[in-house]
C-alpha cells in the first residue's frame, strides 16, 4: 500500500536528485504566486492619483515615458509595493526561522520585541545625526535587534518554548517603546511626524534605489534558506533528537538564528518597527499545508507578502485622501490574531 | 498561596526587624517628608527658578502684585497637586488590584485598562464630538470593557494556579496591544483632529489644571471611598475564595464592585492626564515594605506613595534634559517598564515556573 | 556492531556524580535491558551515548572507534534512540514525521527517495499506523504518538538501537507488541538496550540484565542470575519473595504473601 505515491506526491524522475512534492503543497504555491503576481498590477493601478492600465502595462514593460501617470506609478508606487512585497517575505521568513529556533509557535519579531529594539536603535541614530546613510541605519539596526535577543534570551535562560518567553518579549518591547517615546517627545515637529510613522512601520520613505535594495536582500536571503531548508524538519524535533536524527543541531540552530536576523534587520531599518506578520503567515501556512520545512517557509513568505503588499495599499488608498500607515494596519490584525492564537496554545 | 516576591529580600527582612507598628508609621512619616521635599523642589524647579521662601510666602502670605506668587498658585502648584491626586488614586487602584488578585504584576495599565479608555475616548471625539469635560464617560466605559476583555480572556487560558498570574499579564498586554493598534488605526484616520491629543496620549500632566481636578473629585472621592470600604472584605479574600465564601463574604459582589472602582479611578486619571502607566504597578510593592496588605493602612500608605511617585516623576521630567522637558507618561513607563522586567524575574526564579 | 562504555564517569557542573566508572559492553544480537531506581543514571547513559552531554572521563567507543570522532550523521546512522520527552510538533503529519528518521541517508540536493519512501511505510504498517499516516500528531493519541515515534527509529534503521522506557503510554497489547519487535530487531543482529521498569517485562525479554545502583553497575547478568530478592533489597529497598518456577517468576513484596 503507498501512502505516498497514491495520489498524494508528484516526484520528480531523477534519483539523484530527487525533490517530491505533495500535489496539495503544489496547488497551494501556484495558487499564491498567481494572486500574489495580480496583487502586484493591481497595486500598481490602485491609488489616489487615477491611473490607467495601459499606464501599468508601459511601466512594467519599461516603456517609461515619464508623463505623469507612469511617474506616479514608477517613483510612488512600484518602490512601496517591492518594498512591502520583499519586507513581507523577509519579516515571514524572520518569524518562521525564529518559530523553529525556539519551539514556539508565538515566536516572532515583533512578539519578542526585536523589531522594537531595532527600530529604536535607527531612531536613536536619526536623532543624534540628522543625515543618515543606509549602511549605517541597517547596522543600527542589526545591533538592536542582537542587544534585544540578548536581554530577552538572558531573561529567559533555557525555557524558550512556553508562554513566559512571550510575555518577556512583550515587556522588553514595551521598555524599549517606552525609551522611544521619550526620544520622540523630545524631538522637532517635522522629525517627529517621519519617526512616528517609522516607529509604527511605513512604506512611504522608500525610493527606487531602497526597495530595489529590499527585493535582491530578500532574494539572497531565500537562497540561503533554500540550501538550509533540509535541516529545519529535524531541528523541530528538539536540540537533542535533532543530534539523534543526524543534525548537528548546535551549529543549525545558531545557523538559524543567524538566518532570522539577517532577514529581519534591513527592513526594520528601511520600514520601521513592523512585527506580527511572521505570527499571522506562519500560523496560517502551517494550517494549509501542514509541516514540512521547506514549503511551509516558502508559503509563509508568499502569504506574508501578499499580506504586507494589501496592508500597504489597503492603507493609501481605503480611507483617502488620508493615508494609513501599513504597519498600523498590521498590529492590529496582528494583535487579534495574538489573542485568537492564544486561546489555541496555552496548553504548555 | 500568598503570593509574596521579596524584592530585595534583605532589605524587607532588615525591615521587618523592627516592630511593625514602628514600621508603618515611620513610613508614613519617611514619606510625608519626601512627599514635601519633592513637593517643594517641583514648585522651584523651572524655566523661572524660586527660592523656597517665596513659595511659603506665596502660599501662606499671597500678594496679587508678586509676579513670582502668581507663577507659584497658578501655574506650578496645580500642576503638582493634579500629580499627586492621580498618583495617590492610581496607587490605591494598584494597591486594590494586587490585593485582589493577589498577583504582584497587575495594574491598571499591565490588564489593559487604560489602554482601553484611551481608546473609548478616541472614538468619542471622534464620532460623537464628546468635550473634553464629559470625557471621563467613554474613558469609563473604554476601561471597563478593556478590563473584562482581559478577565475574560484569561479564564480561556490554563487555569494552573501558578501560570495563572502570568496569563493574565498575558492577556493584558495583547489586550493592551490590541486597542493601543486601534487607537493609531483612528488616529490616522483623521491626524488632523488628533493634533493636539498626541502629548496626552502619552501621558502629560502639564496641560492639567484645578478645573479638571475638579471634575473629577467627586467621583473620585466616590471610588476612594468604596474601595476603602472594601478593604475588609478583601483581606478575608485573600486566604482564598472558597474560605472567604464561607466567612461569610459575599465575594462576587466584592469583586465587582472593587473591579468598577479600579476602572473608574483610572479611567477618571486618563480623562485628565492621559494613560500613566505602571505607577499604580510599583506603588503596592513599596507599600509592602513598610506594612502587610491586610487592612487599610496598606490604602492610604499606597495613596501617599502614588503621590510621591508621580510628582516625583514629573519632577524628573523635567530636570532630567533641562531645559527641554520630557513628558511624564514617558519617563514613568521607561522606570516602570524596567521594574516590571525584574519582577518578571524574580517571580520566576523564586518560583521555578514554566 | 558493538557498543563499549569503558570506565566511563560523568558530573553535573556540581559536584554531584551521576555515574562513576561504569564499563559496559553491549554485543550484536542480544536484547539488553537496564534497570535501577528513579534518577539512578539510566537516561543520562544514553544521553552520554547519543553525545547530548559530554563525558567527564572514559570512552565510548563502536567496534572499537570512539564515539568523538563521528560525524553526527555517521552517529545517526549507528544508533537511533527512543525517547518520550521527544517534542512533536503539533502540525506535522504521522507520515512526515516518520520519513524524518531517514534524514540521516539524504544527500544535500536529495529529499526523500522512493527507497526512503517505502522503508517509511513498512515502518507504519508494522507499528499498525498506516490508517493515522495523514494524521496530524497532535490529533494522537499519547500510545499513538509512542508508536509514531518507534516508527520514526525503525525507519532509521541503525545496528544499535536504544530505547528509552518505550512502554510508557501504551496499552498492554502495544507494548508487547513493541517488545516483541525489540526481540525481533535483536535477532536480526542488532544490539538492542532498553531501559525498563517493569521488571516481570525485563526478565521475559532480555538476555542481559543491568542493574544499575549508586553511581555503579550493581549487577548484571541473566535474568534469574541479576534478578533477586536480594537485589530488590539492596536497590528498590523493597522486601520481597520470589514466586514462581524456575523459568518465570515473579518478586512480590513480602507483607503481600504472609
């Protein structure tokens, strides 16, 4: 009897190389690159300014011809919507690395406060010099999130997978929040109108060149996991069964963590403090595919950012002429889906 | 069961040497002199400083045509009285919720509460045009479904005797989080109108005067009292609910009624000052140091400490970056956020707990 | 192959010692069974087996190579282990998690062959999981989930094989089933070593009692030679009497039987 070759698995010929695939994963990664390929024209054309489709179609064949319309689109829209479609996938793929590192389902940047750390640190550094190079803000960031892991891992010592290290992570997020509003408050009015939208994550600073940044990041960062992807199955098992299936789980699990950062860091640098998205994607790819490392990381980052890119645009264009922050938009979904995700998993 | 954390437990036990009766009212008489000398020190302090003679002066001997006593009675004194009012009320709501719970995290601001009044009173402005004299009513009624939200919630959760104070934190802060979002989510929706809301939104005393004060009062005075009244009720509580049950106290009405109280004490100190986070969480562990929780004294010790914390807050928000001035929900929030950490800490080294 | 523990010693970072100078040797072929008190240092061998912990002194060796010196994959692929206090996660299928045990046979651009696939499947079926394959682990019965987890080591399909209490949770039927197989996997060649605390269930099925007491090995041996009111005594501080025949016998405590 084959329970797996019945119905279930496509398999690809070769034995050497060989990369089976559940027919469910497989309708369930077309179905997502369709809409999350539609959700990216039909951002384009969506916004205050009207714009019209064969506007879109010169832009994306890169037949600029800067008249107004194809301006707004190039220069306004197409750097948000790479940029919340790259920070989507990176801020998923952060929480589904950090979901695996710890054993928790709740795990997540901005849970554990990291993106709040991050974020504070770039603040700091706006503050304190009014020009800021990218470079600089993407380390800025890089060292909040580790001071961040740093306090919450020292406070949680060993018990990673629990409710307690959430409940840490929420207050050293709220200090660090706390430490930023002062910063804000004593700050310039025009600084502050920009920072407050940082601190809540916002896609409207970024440009061309920024967001292009955002979208070859994501790339080198899904490679990467790609190549690691085989050990993360083992790695669910705990540090020690994952030695016994063959790991070398010490060196995979810092690995991961490594992965985690290095995909989180450049966006909190560019968006700003925006967290739960790896929370939402991860939860609902785990219940549409089940548990399989590999997919279930790519599925993540496709629904995250599809996710991202509808918040982004949901926000300039739902309420206009007001704009709404996508990061906004964001904690509060994520904060539903927190209290929701609770009552599901308190029983450890 | 009784759910002690010895902050540092040397200095409670060196405390606790002396006589208790010697300890209370030695506090009492530590902290009224602190309470002066802060007092004193927050008139002086500022973009005009005064000597201390002429606020006595001021005071006790006012002179329409000195400048300096006008600054003192108008200005600085009503900002310092409207700090201790809301302190001592948001310690005695802390005070009432740990005694409740008797969990040493909760407070108005850990369970959500105020949170949720700030969002009430968001909606109000924004789609009933509420003034600000009526805004204590949503901001109550905002409190109120925060805290059962947050109650409610926690009864969802395990309910092991020992994770239990963790959950509710828990379901707090995601309570908290939750109309904090909302509350951004509006105020995007018209930044405008919200202009002037944002330093209140953090938790400003400056703005505050004795016309607010004033609304307030009654209904305040109103709260102090019932939770006061209730003070016995809840130290028959405290040994559990069963055994207080069949001493005869009638312990969902105590609840309730305690509950109303806390909300409506914090949700009065939002509608004039903003969200102040996290006083009400610290005033009941120094209180602790100086008298047990059973019985009332407990009350008015929190009340006299809230008041010193929070005008001492102030104080440093504004010294601490002289001449630029920081906001005192701020500075609160950062030391209070701090201190809760290393309760967190604590309360889990003590107690081995998951 | 054989596994051999020479003179091997090992420490919390206090000064309390878990084991002291144990040496053991363990042969192809034969079903060894350890038993002692509670926190006595059954799970932490294993645990210094499977290279989780770090040995203070000794040698832990595989047809004489030291354990140090292997790869954790090439480790994988000599000795599998059966543990309970294995977290599963919640969302992972019967299927998937059984497939896992052959990760340590997967080159780096190769998942899953069809050879791997249908080890995974005779794993199942003969743990009786075939109709739970798509199941979702936390969807499991504890029994099942015990099942679920001997599948996955059977799919690992190492020369040494150890086995964790592998009865917890499980109903009588089950366990002798698992038992039976451990039986089975012995006299194909391998080494099998369990720790048990049944000890009516240690004399059926072990050729070689280990007794395991204050640091040290108390005794082994055969069943009957390791098993005695004696023993019971000095180790369980239980009285007891033995009843029964010579073949199968049982130690009951002695206030029971007046």
């Amino acid at each position: 009897m084959n329970i797996f070759d019945d119905q279930n698995m496509i398999i690809s010929p070769s034995e050497g190389i060989s990369l089976p695939l559940y027919k469910r994963t497989l309708w369930v990664l077309c179905a997502l690159v369709i809409l999350l390929s539609l959700s990216f024209v039909y951002s384009l054309k969506l916004g205050s300014v009207s714009v019209s489709w064969a506007d879109v179609y010169a832009v994306m064949g890169f037949d600029v011809e800067l008249n107004d319309a194809t301006s707004t689109i190039y220069e306004l829209r197409l750097p948000r919507i790479m940029g919340a479609i790259a920070a989507g996938a990176l801020m998923a793929l952060s929480g589904y690395l950090l979901q695996t590192a710890a054993r928790n389902a709740l795990a997540d940047p901005g849970v554990l406060g990291l993106s709040d750390g991050a974020a504070l640190s770039v603040i700091v550094l706006y503050v304190v010099f009014s020009q800021v190079s990218l470079t600089a803000s993407i380390l800025a960031s890089f060292f909040g999130v580790f001071v961040t892991a740093l306090l919450v891992l020292w406070f949680v010592h060993k018990n990673l997978s629990g409710t307690f290290i959430v409940l840490v992570g929420i207050a050293v997020g709220a200090v660090v929040s706390a430490f930023s509003d002062i910063l804000l408050s004593s700050v310039t009015i025009e600084d502050m109108a920009f920072l407050m939208a940082f601190l809540s994550g916002s896609f409207l600073s970024l440009d061309l060149t920024s967001a292009s940044f955002l979208s070859i990041w994501m790339t080198v960062i899904i490679a990467v996991f790609l190549l690691l992807s085989r050990y993360i199955n083992p790695l669910n098992f705990g540090y020690q069964h994952a030695m016994s299936l063959g790991v070398d789980a010490k060196k995979y699990y810092i690995f991961i963590i490594i992965l985690a950062v290095f995909a989180m860091a450049p966006v909190i640098a560019l968006v700003g403090s925006i967290g739960f998205i790896g929370l939402i994607a991860t939860f609902l790819a785990k219940n549409i595919i089940g548990y399989r490392g590999t997919e279930l990381g790519i599925v993540s980052m496709l629904l995250g950012a599809i996710m991202t890119l509808w918040a982004d645009t949901l926000g300039r264009t739902l309420f206009a002429p007001v704009m709404i922050n996508a990061g906004v938009f964001i904690a509060l979904i994520g904060a539903l889906f927190f209290i929701i995700m609770t009552r599901y998993i308190v029983k450890q | 069961m009784f759910q002690r954390i010895s902050l540092p437990s040397s200095l409670s036990r060196s405390l606790s040497s002396v006589l208790p009766n010697y300890r209370f009212l030695g506090g009492v008489f530590l902290l009224t002199v602190m309470l002066l000398l802060v007092a004193l020190t927050h008139i002086s302090i500022g973009a005009r400083p005064i000597v201390w003679a002429d606020i006595f002066q001021a005071i006790f001997a006012f002179d329409n045509q000195q400048f300096v006593h006008h600054i003192v009675i108008k200005q600085r004194l009503p900002r310092l009285v409207v700090a201790m009012a809301c302190g001592a009320m948001l310690g005695l709501a802390g005070f009432s919720a740990q005694k409740m719970f008797q969990n040493p995290l909760v407070s108005s601001s850990t369970l959500g509460v105020s949170s949720g009044a700030v969002f009430f009173s968001l909606c109000a402005i924004y789609f009933f045009n509420v003034s600000e004299n009526d805004i204590f009513i949503p901001a109550f009624i905002g409190a109120s479904v925060a805290g059962v939200f947050t109650l409610s919630m926690t009864e969802m959760m395990n309910r092991s005797s020992i994770s239990k104070n963790l959950h509710i934190v828990l379901a707090g802060s995601l309570v908290s989080m939750l109309f904090s979002s909302l509350s951004s989510f509006l105020m995007q929706l018209d930044p405008l109108r919200f202009a002037n809301v944002q330093d209140w939104l953090l938790g400003d005393i400056s703005p505050a005067d004795f016309t607010d004060l004033s609304r307030i009062y009654p209904l305040a005075l109103l709260a102090i009292g019932v939770l006061l009244s209730q003070g016995r009720s809840l130290d028959v509580m405290i040994m559990g609910e069963k055994q207080a049950r069949s001493a005869g106290v009638n312990v969902t009405r105590t609840r309730n009624i305690t509950l109303l109280c806390i909300f409506l004490l914090a949700s009065l100190v939002v509608s004039i000052v903003g969200p102040i986070g996290f006083i009400g969480l610290v005033v009941p562990h120094i209180s602790k140091l100086f008298v047990s929780e059973v019985g009332n004294k407990g009350a008015w010790l929190s009340m006299l400490i809230g008041g010193l914390l929070l005008s001492f807050s102030d104080l440093l928000a504004r010294i601490v970056i002289a001449p630029k001035v920081l906001i005192v929900g701020g500075v609160s929030a950062s030391i209070g956020s701090i201190f809760f950490l290393c309760l967190l800490y604590f309360m889990v080294r003590d107690k081995h707990m998951s | 192959m054989t596994l051999k523990i020479d003179n091997v010693s090992f420490a919390y970072q206090t000064d309390r010692k878990i084991l002291d100078a144990i040496s053991l040797t363990f042969e192809p072929g034969k079903f060894y069974v350890i038993i002692g008190q509670n926190g006595c240092g059954k799970s932490t061998l294993f645990n210094l087996i499977m290279r989780h912990l770090s040995l203070s002194s000794g040698k832990i060796s595989i047809n004489g190579k030291d354990l140090q010196q292997l790869s954790f994959k090439e480790q994988a692929q000599s000795i599998s282990v059966l543990s309970q206090s294995m977290p599963l996660p919640e969302f992972m299928t019967v299927a998937d998690m059984v497939m896992q045990g052959r990760f340590c046979y997967q080159g780096f651009f190769s998942r899953f062959s069809a050879e791997d696939r249908a080890i995974a499947e005779q794993a199942m079926q003969k743990m009786q999981l075939t109709e739970l394959a798509n199941k979702r682990l936390s969807a499991l019965s504890g029994g099942q989930q015990q099942r679920a987890r001997m599948a996955m080591l059977l799919t690992q399909q190492t020369d040494i094989v150890l086995l964790d209490e592998p009865t917890t949770h499980l109903d009588l039927k089950h366990q002798y089933m698992l038992l039976d197989l451990g039986r089975e996997l012995a006299e194909q060649g391998k080494t099998v070593v369990a720790i048990l605390h049944d000890m009516t269930q240690a004399a059926l099925y072990a050729d070689h009692v280990i007794v395991l007491a204050e640091q040290k090995v108390y005794a082994q041996g055969t069943a009957q030679s390791v098993i005695t009111d004696t023993m019971m005594q000095h180790v369980f501080h239980v009285n007891t009497s033995r009843v029964g025949n010579e073949k199968v016998g049982l130690h009951v405590p002695t206030h029971l039987i007046a």
